[in-house]
C-alpha cells in the first residue's frame, strides 16, 4: 500500500504518521504503533483479545527466524483478504488494530 492509501485506512481514527523502520514503514495512529509495512505487506497490530480474529479471518501472523535459529512471532497480522478491495473492512481491521496498539501502550 501507499502512504496515501495507509492514510485513508487509519485517518478516520486519528492523527497518523508514518516513520521508516525496519526496513519498510511503521504506521502510528495519535502515536501509537498500530502496523508496520515489510516487504510491501502491510501488518496490523494484535494482542491476545484480537489475534483469534486475525487468525479467523485467515490472515498469518509476522514470524521470522533469529540468529540462534528460533522462531520469533510479532505482534502483527497480514490485512485480511476480506478487506483488501472493501473500505468498510479494511476500517473495521483499522479499529482492532488501533485498539490492540492502544492496550499495549496502556500495558
């Protein structure tokens, strides 16, 4: 996605800004990460409340291999193929995002 249509997902919910990290782009909606974008994908925010959803819904959770070999799994989920061509998804996937990233931040 482009910054733009980054934007138009998560605006309506707040203050967002986009800063280089990673490797690709961390998405912060009134300061609070709630996605990042690797290798042109982009990754919502999850907790334990919302990760079943994400997983429901198909998406795949960001995992990748350390040093030593090990797995490590992040917190974020690919955008679920639903919403991909529907803005009244792709929105509701914003929210839970929003709302995942607001707890950890409380946490």
């Amino acid at each position: 996605m482009d910054d733009d249509d980054i934007r138009d997902m998560f605006e309506p919910e707040g203050v967002v800004s986009i800063r280089r990290m990673f490797g690709g782009k961390g998405v912060y909606v009134d300061g609070v990460i709630v996605a990042v974008e690797v290798d042109d994908r982009l990754l919502l925010k999850a907790d334990a409340l919302t990760a079943p959803q994400f997983a429901a819904a198909g998406s795949v959770q960001w995992t990748y291999t350390g040093k030593s070999g090990g797995v490590a799994r992040m917190p974020y989920w690919t955008l679920p193929d639903e919403a991909l061509d529907d803005d009244d998804r792709r929105t509701h996937w914003a929210r839970i995002a929003i709302a995942a990233g607001r707890r950890a931040k409380r946490g």
